[in-house]
C-alpha cells in the first residue's frame, strides 16, 4: 500500500487489467477513507478525555488503548463510545469501570508528577 509499491506496478495493458486495477484503487481509496475517519474519531475522543479527565493528550490516547485492550473492544469503537458518552449517551458498566479506572489512574499521574 506505500507509493513506491504502486509506482513499480507495470501499467496495465488491456481493459481487464484496467478494470483489475480499478477495483483496487477503489478498494484502497475506501481504506484510507475509513483509516482518516477512524483517525479522526479516536482524536476528538482523547480531546474530549483531555478535558473530562483532565489528563494530558499523550494520557487520554493511553486510556483509550487501555479501555480497548481490557475490554476487547476495537480502538475505534471505544473513541466512539467516549464521543457518545460526552454528548450524554449511556457507556455500559464494563466500559464505564474501565474508563473510569483508566482515567483515575493517569488523573493520578498527572498531578504527582
């Protein structure tokens, strides 16, 4: 998926192979369209812990991951929830205890350090 990969491709020859090669780049572009949005959400998610939890930007992405990893719940999905949540959506318990420790335990760090 990097530039260099794509630049090295032979440039397709017939109309199958133009078709092959559209489908691909349609498929790529989807990607990186969902990467950006996903990007996206999961950085508004550590602003609004940032200013919720009171924890630096580093501490609010470290929360986020660890909310994820201890709830085998997706990056992307957690940041979603925490936007939900900072609009007034209900978190379910298990989420709702992980975060709370999460940021707790980096509010914590935050001020001894």
């Amino acid at each position: 998926m990097t530039s260099s990969a794509s630049h090295s491709r032979p440039m397709p020859v017939s109309v199958d192979e133009l078709a092959a090669e559209l489908v691909r780049l349609r498929e790529e572009n989807r990607q990186l369209q969902q990467a950006v949005a996903s990007h996206a959400m999961v950085d508004q998610a550590i602003g609004a812990l940032t200013v919720l939890g009171r924890i630096s930007p580093c501490d609010g992405f470290t929360v986020l991951r660890e909310v994820s990893q201890r709830t085998n719940i997706r990056l992307s999905q957690v940041a979603e929830q925490v936007l939900k949540h900072a609009q007034g959506a209900a978190l379910s318990n298990d989420l709702l205890g992980e975060l709370r420790a999460a940021l707790a335990h980096h509010s914590a760090g935050s001020r001894s350090a």
